[in-house]
C-alpha cells in the first residue's frame, strides 16, 4: 500500500485538520470545565465532608474519568479499525457532548442526597468512556491524510486542540463569573459553562459529518484486508504488543503527569498552597496557555525535520528539572510572606509514629481520633505544610509547634462525631491564632506578588509540555499498522493520560496531606518522567517520515 496521503490536496486537507482539531478543542472544553471547577464541584455534590476530603473527593471524580478511558479506547477503537475513523469519532463526540450538558442539569447534594455524586461519577464515567476514543480517532484521521514529511505539523494541530479547549473553559467561567455575584455563581451559575457546551456539540458534529473517510483505511478496505479481530491482533502477536509497552513506558506516562502537572495541579497548588486569589491563578493559567498554543506546532514541526524522539526526550528532561525549583519560585514569587513564615517559623507535629495513620479517606467513612490523626486533620484543614518530628514518649498526646506556641492536641477516643467536630474546631482556632502570629498570611498580598516571574517559571513548564506533546501524535500514528492502528494506539495514550496522568492531581495531593511537605507531590511526575526517559533511549525507534503503508 502507497501512502495515500500524498493523493490529498491542500485545501481538503486543512478542512480535515479543521474538522479534527474543532471536535477535539470542543471534547477538551468538556472536560476541562470539571476539573476547573474542582472547588465548586465539591462544595455542591459533596456537602458535609471537610474542606480537605471535599476536595479530594471531587479530584478522585476528576480522575473517574479518566480511568474509564481506556475501555473506551477498545471499544471505539475496534470499531474504528473495523468500521472507519470517521464514523467513529462522530460517535464520541457525541457521547461527550451529552454526558456534559447532563452534568449542568444534575441536581446537587441538598437536592437529593447521595444520589447526586453517584449520577456525577456515573456522567463523569461516560465522559471518560467517550474521550478514550476521541484522541485516537482525530489524530489518526490527520495523519492518515497529511504527505509524511509534514505529519507532525498536521497533526499538531490536534495537540494544540488541548490549549484551545482550556482557554474556551477559562474564558466561558470567566464571563459566567462575571455576570453574576459569587455566591450566584456556587449556587447554580456553574451550571452555565456545562449547559454552553450543547451549542459546540451542534457546530462540531456539523463539521465532522461534512468530512471523508480517511485515504488508507479506504485502501484497506477495498483490498479486503481489514483486520478481523483488532484486540486480537494487537495483544497476540508481539510485534505491535511491544509497541504498546514501549510507547506507553517510554512517552505516554511522561506526557499523562508532565501535562496535568502543568495545566492542572499548578491551579490547585496555586490556590491552595499559595493561596493567590482565583482571579490571578487564572490570568496566570490563560497566559501560559496562549503561550502553549503555537508551541505546539513549533516543536512537532521540528520533529519533522530532526525526528521526534530527540524533541519528545528534551520535553521530559526540561520537566524533571524543572519542576521543583520551579514550584518552589511560584511559593517564592507568589507568597514571599508566606514563604518567609514557613522558613522562620515550620509547623511541626510532634508525636509517637505509632499512633498516626494514612488520612486518605475519600468518603468520610474512617474515624481518626488519635491525637497524631487529630493534629494532622486540623493542619491539613487549613493548607499549612508541616514538618513530622517523631517522639515515641509522646505515647498518646501530639503537639503542634508553631515559632514558641505549643498546642496540645487531644485525644477523640470516646468521642461522638460532634465532640470530634467540636475538638477540631477549637484546635483549629487555637492554630489559625498561632499562624497569624507566626506571619503566615491567610491569603497572598497581590502588591507584594511577582506575577511576571511567576509567568516565566510556568512558561518553562508550557515549553516542556508542548516539546513532549507536540510530536506525540504522529509518533503514535507512526508505529503502528493501519488496520490495528486505532486501537493499538488509542490504547497506551488513554492508560498514560487517563491512568497516569488523570490520577496525578488527586494522587499527588494526597501524598502532600500524608507528608505535610508540599513539594512532594511532584515527586510523582519526576520519577514517571525519568522511567521514560530510560526507556526511550534504549526501546524507542525513530519513526518520522516513515510511509504509513509500509508497516503493515
């Protein structure tokens, strides 16, 4: 088989790009207005539970998503391989569209109890079952057209659709925010950007429907030689197994955590741990995304002319250096008093290792009452670092020291649910009083904030992500065979970004709330980022300009 693409000419190819890019943008909108709306989510669905556990839990509802997807990724993707690309990605596209306008009518926990969070995973599960299929399906429908020596060019635009997506989800809660007070907005007007995504459904799938079934699957088919059991094909014969495992170990993991270290828990750690108002996380994020968005086609485009593996590793080697001297200047740039009180004046808990215990309970079902637990709680309540400092004669008594004050931290053994809220709260007023005076702000002075260094710091960010993004899609295209391709590659990209990635905000966080240290989180993308990079460099096989026809 000849590369078909070649018989395509310019104009219907950017009407192909364009169709594409315009779907995908309109899924990563979806998707991206629920993880941004984190904080809203949780005070809606997940009414009753700690500020800290509320926010976990409407993460772990972000990450549902995402660990759905690679279901989908085989189930879109044998129907893709079987049937056409383009049928297939109109089918997710429309999945998504209406699992989104259905989360924006879903009544909320008030309304109905329980039953709202179950509905919310349950839409948040579909959403995740239809992106799995969305990626695949454009970048290969891109690919399968573009001339071989432009195809990460092409295809970047499909990488771009990300940072056009969050800018469209960042602009439509912008205005929502806007037009209206902020206890409006908590209320019912986060709705809005929900309930908006039902005319972007209407545009995209017009668009798509408007297109071609692409060039090579075309070829396939009229030969007869499609494939008659892609899953088969994919896990028994070894060549295109390997395939997988390399690209999901060797770049896929890397681009899950590089990506949603980057767009993602800079958000949470900026409002969170800096405690910058929401207002300047946003202009912060919108800039780095604008920034993003050309990038992205610079990088793939060089991937044409220099192969994409030495730009993919640049990518991951810029984000494993970059990112804890870089989030510790957003705490530097962001907060210097804050920084300062942390530096002078630690939190330290002092208590008996052997009565403190892993506070990672998403459901508010576990009763911590230890002294330790207890004292654990009421600073991770707040969003205050801490230090550990084990003392096996503390026995059943923990403190937490801040500058001179001491804070004994009783025991909940006994206690009802009320007397625990009740201890609780009376700790945390006696370790907000000591904070103040110790200098820790409660919110960032936006005079006293370097909001151009701390630009620059997330624009290195944005430099790593796209020069590992940018040429993914057509390195993916590339290494495997036209009639498993869809489902040989949309599987390791859903498991890298679904499972790898889309677990990090909610994982990496709670490695924060377990170890006090706020930075070590990051610990998590560092360490998926330099596994890749091992494997790359010795597993990876350059593939730019390689005929599409040729490997099957």
């Amino acid at each position: 088989m000849s590369d078909q693409a070649a018989k395509t000419d310019t104009r219907d190819l950017r009407t192909i790009v364009i169709a594409s890019a315009a779907g995908t943008t309109f899924e990563w909108y979806d998707f991206f207005i629920f993880g941004t709306l984190t904080a809203t989510i949780a005070h809606n669905f997940y009414a009753g539970l700690s500020d800290t556990l509320a926010t976990m839990a409407a993460l772990a509802t972000f990450a549902v998503g995402f660990i759905a997807r690679p279901v989908g990724a085989l189930v879109f993707g044998h129907i893709g391989d079987k049937k056409g690309r383009k049928g297939t990605f109109l089918y997710t596209i429309l999945v998504m569209g209406l699992a989104t306008i259905a989360i924006g009518l879903l009544p909320t926990f008030k309304q109905i109890g329980i039953a709202a969070p179950i509905l919310l995973v349950a839409l948040r599960i579909v959403q995740g079952f239809a992106l799995g299929g969305e990626y695949g399906g454009a970048a290969i429908y891109v690919a399968e057209h573009a001339p071989s020596h432009k195809r990460g060019a092409f295809t970047s635009w499909i990488q771009s659709s990300a940072a056009f997506g969050l800018i469209a989800a960042l602009l439509v809660i912008l205005a929502t925010r806007t037009m209206m007070s902020k206890a409006a907005f908590e209320d019912w007007g986060w709705r809005i950007p929900f309930i908006v995504s039902a005319g972007l459904l209407v545009v995209s799938v017009y668009i798509r429907a408007k297109t071609a079934e692409s060039p090579a699957f075309k070829a396939l088919h009229e030969q007869g030689q499609l494939a008659k059991s892609p899953l088969s094909e994919i896990f028994t014969r070894w060549k295109n197994l390997k395939g997988m495992l390399i690209a999901l170990f060797g770049f896929m993991t890397a681009q899950g955590v590089v990506w949603y270290t980057t767009f993602f828990y800079t958000q949470l750690f900026l409002t969170s741990m800096v405690k910058i108002d929401p207002a300047d996380m946003n202009t912060l994020v919108m800039g780095m995304t604008l920034v993003s968005a050309p990038l992205y086609v610079v990088f793939a485009t060089l991937s044409d002319k220099i192969g994409r593996k030495p730009v993919m590793i640049f990518g991951i080697l810029l984000a494993v250096l970059s990112f804890f001297p870089g989030y510790q200047g957003l705490m530097k740039f962001g907060n210097p008093d804050l920084e300062a009180a942390q530096r002078i004046n630690p939190v330290y808990i002092v208590a008996n290792p052997a009565q403190c215990s892993f506070q990672f309970d998403l459901f508010n079902t576990a009763q911590f009452t230890t002294s330790c637990d207890l004292a654990k709680s009421v600073v991770t309540g707040i969003g205050t670092p801490y230090v550990n400092r084990p003392d096996a004669v503390a026995k059943d008594t923990a403190s937490i020291r801040i500058g001179t004050q001491v804070i004994a931290m009783p025991s909940g053994a006994g206690l009802d649910k009320a007397g625990i809220k009740a201890l609780k709260a009376r700790a945390t007023g006696e370790v907000k009083a000591a904070l103040k005076a110790a200098g820790y702000p409660e919110k960032a002075d936006h005079a006293k904030s370097n909001m151009w260094a701390m630009f620059g710091i997330m624009c290195v960010f944005a430099v790593a992500c796209t020069a590992l993004y940018g040429p993914m899609a057509s390195l993916l295209v590339e290494m495997f065979p036209t009639r498993v391709r869809y489902t040989a590659m949309s599987l390791p990209y859903n498991i890298g970004t679904g499972w790898f990635g889309g677990l990090q905000p909610v994982l990496s966080f709670a490695m924060v709330a377990a170890s006090g240290n706020i930075y070590f989180g990051l610990w998590y993308p560092v360490a998926t980022g330099l596994l890749a990079v091992l494997v790359s460099l010795l597993f990876l096989k350059e593939t730019h300009g390689r005929d599409l026809g040729s490997i099957d």
